[in-house]
C-alpha cells in the first residue's frame, strides 16, 4: 500500500493555538483539545474507561475505536506511533481512512502484468492487455477501488486477488495521522503543565 509523507509541521502550526483540557469522571476520562473562542479543528478524545472503548469528535470528524484492554487514556500511547495497529482497532468513522487513485491502480496493475506475465498467459498483446486493464478498472471508485466486476476480471488472471484487491490504488487520507498528533500534542501540552488540568 503507498504511503504518503504526512504533513506534521502544517498541522502543528494549525493546532499551535490549541489548549488541551482533561476530565477526569472515573470511568470516563475527556480530553479536549481546542483554540479558545472558536470550535475550527476542534477535538475531543473521550475514553470509556470500563469498555476500553475510544470515541473521537469534533470539527474534523468521528470514530470510534475498541480493543480489550488498552483503548484508555493511559494506555492510548501505545497507538500513537503505530497507525495500523490502530486502524484494526476501528469500529466506525465518518471520514474515509483511505482514497483510491485511479492513475496509482493503474500503475499497480501493469506491475503485477509484468510480474506474472498475463500476456503470455493470455495470449493477446499489450494493446489486448490495455483492454483486460480497462474491464478490470471498470466501476473504480475514488472511495472504494476496484468494484465487483473489476474483481471478477481480475480472478481470472490472479487467484489469489482477494488477498490484494483492497491495496490496488490506496492511499492514506491523513485524518488518524491528524488525530494522533492532536492526542500527542495535547498531552505533552498536559504534562508540561506538571499533570492534568482537571
């Protein structure tokens, strides 16, 4: 799956005027992270303490993340520097994780062509390729890549597609990027203060 660089120094200086609050209810512990006088990127880490549950709101969208024991306040560290051990963890989000790229599917495919030679296992040439790529683009959608019947035609050629299918044309949104780094910054804006501001 590609990977684009993640732009931290533009999000740090749109997160510089934020202030970080804690509450702590017990079992429910709140961290808000918000620029005073306005709600613009506004965001609120609230940890179900008892459930090991995370739910993130705010102005830059909504998720909900569980795991069986550390999904808490404490414990939520262990996710900030490892992305895909948190994306596992998601429940639901209403922002998408992950865009697909037409241009970059492409690319993929014509690799994995090369690779596993669908030419000679075909018997067509490359202008007969551009045609088996086409039908196996068709229906691709920027939020979901290659559709059903791309799928189907690209079966045929690779057996094992189901193990790959989703990777063909992904990329990062950047949206848990931003949210591990606004829970970062909050807590070290937190501990630099000399403990919680309850």
């Amino acid at each position: 799956m590609y990977r684009r660089k993640f732009n931290s120094e533009l999000w740090k200086k749109i997160f510089e005027n934020h202030v970080a609050t804690f509450t702590d209810y017990g079992n429910i512990k709140v961290l808000d992270f918000k620029a005073p006088d306005t709600n613009i990127y506004r965001t609120r880490f609230l940890f179900e303490e008892d459930y090991c549950r995370l739910h993130i709101s705010g102005d830059l969208g909504e998720l909900i993340a569980a795991n069986f024991d550390n999904m808490t306040f404490d414990k939520f560290s262990d996710y900030v520097n490892n992305i895909n051990y948190f994306t596992e963890k998601i429940l639901c989000h209403s922002r998408p994780i992950f865009k697909y790229d037409i241009e970059k599917a492409k690319e993929q495919l014509k690799e994995l062509a090369e690779k596993n030679d669908w030419s000679g296992y075909l018997c067509v040439d490359s202008d007969e390729l551009d045609t088996v790529m086409d039908d196996i683009l068709m229906g691709f959608n920027d939020e979901k890549g290659i559709g059903d019947k791309g799928y189907d035609s690209l079966v045929e050629l690779e057996e094992d597609a189901y193990k790959f299918v989703k990777n063909i044309g992904r990329e990062e949104t950047d949206i848990l990027d931003i949210y591990m780094l606004a829970f970062k910054l909050a807590k070290k804006q937190l501990n630099d203060k000399g403990g919680n501001e309850v």
